[in-house]
C-alpha cells in the first residue's frame, strides 16, 4: 500500500522513496492467508523441512562453548576458506578467501552491493521476472531500474541478448542477472554469460550475478557460474546464500564472491549495518559446506520429484501455460484470461486455500502468472494441486465464463 506523507507529520520527515516504498504484493498475498486453518502454504521460497540436525547442532555447540563474541566482519576466517574451497570444488574456480565476504543473508549481500555501487540517477539493468526485492533495492538507494524480460517460447524461456545489450545507456551502473532464475527457472548458459561478461568488460559496467540456486538445477551437478567465464578482476560481484540448498532459509547467511580490492569496502559496510554474521551460526555454515552434500542430493531430489508432480498436473490443464524449468523450485505458469494476479493469488485462498505467489511481484512481465514453490512433500503437493483443479484445470474456464 502506498503511503501519503502528507497524512501525517512523522511519515512527513521521511525519505519520500522510503515512506512510498510498497511492501511486496508476495507479502501482501501472505498476510491475506496467514493463520487460515488448513491452507497449504507454496507461496515462499523454501522447502517444508527443517535444517538438518548436524547443521544445527553444530551452531548450537558453538553458542554453548560461548562463541558469542563479535567477528572479523568478512567472516571468520576459516568459513571464507570452507567458501574458497567450496567455489573450486563446484565451479572449478580458484578463489582466495580475500575474495569471499560472509553477509547476514543474501538480501543483505544485495543491499551492500548496491551501496558499494548506485548513485541516484544510476541505472541498473534487471533481467525478469525476478525476485522482487532488487527493484525496491535499487529504487532506494536512489537508482532507476530497466527492466529486461526473459520470454515463454515453446523452447522454454529464453533472454534476447541483443535486446538486453540495448537496454544499457551512459547511465547504466550494473547488469542484474538471477541464474537459476526466480521465478522462472530460466537457466543462463555459459555461451551468453561469456557475451554478457565481454559486453560488460567492453562498456566498464558491472555484472551483478545472483546465483542462490546453483545447486538446485537438474540436468547438470551445478549451474553455470560466471565466475567461469570471467577474470579475477572483471566487475562482477556474485551473490550466494545458505539459505535454499542446505534449508537454512531462516539462519540469514549469505556470501559474496567479488574483486579482492572491494574486501575493505564491504568491511567497513559491513561494520556499521549488522557489524558481522554471528559465529555460532558460522560454525553450522562451516559444517553445511563440510558434511551437507547429501543435504543437496536429497533436496534437488526432491524437488525435482516435485517439480514433475506440478508440470505433470499443470501441464494437463487447458488454461495454464507453463515451461517445466531446468533449475531452481518454482512453477512460473500463465493463468488465460487472468488480468490481476493479486487478486487472483488472493481469491486462490479464499477459494481453495492454497498460498500462492502473484505473478506482478516480480515486475512488469509478470502479470498474468502464478508462483507455486514445489520444494515440498508429495502429500503436500498433492493436496495443493486437488484444491487447485477446481479453479485452474479441466472445465475450469468453462465453469468460469458459464
């Protein structure tokens, strides 16, 4: 809902873009169903199972042994090597841990990163549909966002390099790129990513690369990363998290893999907003890198399992149209005839009772499209597609227009 200042003195004497920022239409539908008895919740991004216990234990080891003192605000230097590490054994890149910086949760990476880089006035060129906390990230700090839309094709999704190339002006500051997409599961190849990372170098523009789902992608042991098509010293800045492939979406841990000479930069930032991620909670990190392997084998697993539980249901509905994605645990479908995902996400749980995410969420070409997350239990899924069929499947849209 967006916010007058002038209905009020206090809102009054805020930054006007902070006091209109509007909350996301995904939190909007959440509220809408939160505490509804029985409904089945597939609007966030996370699974339905807890982190597992050795992780956990680790961190809760930690805080007993009194690990609760401030840190090194990069990380404590044994989990940036653990990243180190991590990144050469599924990239096959060589990264110092003075390349790597632990940041409380990916959004917070983001945020730093558009610190360290946006002025106002500054553009940042988006590829969407994507999560929506980078539009609001870059309108904050004043910048202007471009947006580029991935396209359904009957290949799948697909980004017009040419078309995105076109979109950077003398203004642009930074290319965003989510790969493995959400919410699409649009999955960038190393072919364009060595054309977005030779266009950037040429222009003197940043790559800003968020890749929180490389683990999760089924066709392949990992997503291409750009750190594999660039130089130790390219603009580009990756943003990474703990919180999809070992379940620790609410731990808020994340890392950025960047040029050695921002370290400083992101220190001293680091410093005067959360001032270090705490050290108990890098020790579960640690034993995540470590001993979770099997963690990521049975979670891409499942979703993958997942994911052909949804496509095989959706997929048989006249009304939807949808692309079973490489990667990542969403299904991204077009709903025919729907104009106002909002209130279609909304009507969903009156209706239904299924949580759903609205496709406006996530910028301009999203509308006309439902998020469903499908890292969650057959049962689970299963329940949610039944109560589902009624409104979207067969002799749904003649139901509807009767």
């Amino acid at each position: 809902m967006s916010i007058d200042p002038m209905t009020s003195p206090l809102l009054g004497d805020l930054r006007r873009d902070v006091a209109e920022l509007e909350e996301t239409a995904i939190v909007d539908v959440a509220v809408h169903g939160w505490g509804k008895e029985g409904l089945v919740p597939l609007w966030f991004g996370e699974g339905d199972r807890a982190t597992p216990d050795f992780i956990a234990k680790s961190a809760a080891d930690a805080l007993m042994r009194g690990e609760t003192f401030y840190t090194d605000q990069r990380g404590i230097k044994q989990l940036r090597a653990e990243l180190a590490a991590y990144t050469k054994r599924t990239f096959g890149v060589d990264v110092g841990d003075e390349r790597v910086s632990l940041v409380t949760a990916g959004m917070s990476g983001l945020w730093l990163v558009m610190d360290m880089l946006v002025e106002a006035g500054d553009e940042v060129v988006v590829v969407g549909p994507v999560w929506p906390n980078i539009y609001s990230t870059v309108t904050v700090h004043g910048g202007v966002v471009r947006d580029v839309s991935v396209a359904l094709t009957d290949a799948g999704w697909q980004l017009d390099l040419e078309t995105l190339f076109a979109a950077v002006t003398e203004r642009t500051k930074a290319i965003f790129i989510n790969s493995p997409g959400n919410p699409t599961g649009w999955l960038m190849e190393p072919d364009q990513q060595k054309a977005v990372m030779d266009f950037a170098r040429e222009r003197g523009v940043w790559v800003v690369a968020d890749e929180v789902y490389h683990q999760l992608v089924f066709d392949r042991d990992a997503a291409p990363s750009f750190l594999q098509v660039a130089r130790p010293d390219d603009r580009l800045v990756i943003v990474n998290s703990f919180s999809k492939s070992w379940m620790m979406t609410g731990w808020r841990l994340g890392w950025l893999t960047h040029p050695p000479e921002l370290a400083p930069v992101i220190a001293k930032l680091v410093q005067i907003t959360t001032s270090g991620v705490p050290q108990f909670l890098q020790r579960g990190a640690i034993t995540a890198l470590r001993e979770g392997d099997s963690v990521i084998r049975d979670l891409r697993a499942q979703c993958l399992a997942g994911r052909d539980i949804v496509f095989d249901r959706l997929e048989s509905w006249p009304m939807i149209r949808a692309a079973r994605p490489k990667a990542a645990f969403y299904a991204f479908f077009a709903v025919d005839g729907m104009t106002d995902s909002l209130a279609m996400a909304k009507r969903i749980i009156d209706e239904a009772n299924v949580g759903l995410a609205p496709g406006c969420a996530f910028g301009p070409a999203g509308e006309g499209y439902l998020r469903l997350c499908f890292a969650a239990s057959e049962e689970t899924l299963t329940r949610g597609l039944d109560r589902l069929e009624a409104m979207l499947g067969e002799g749904a849209d003649q139901r509807r227009s009767a």
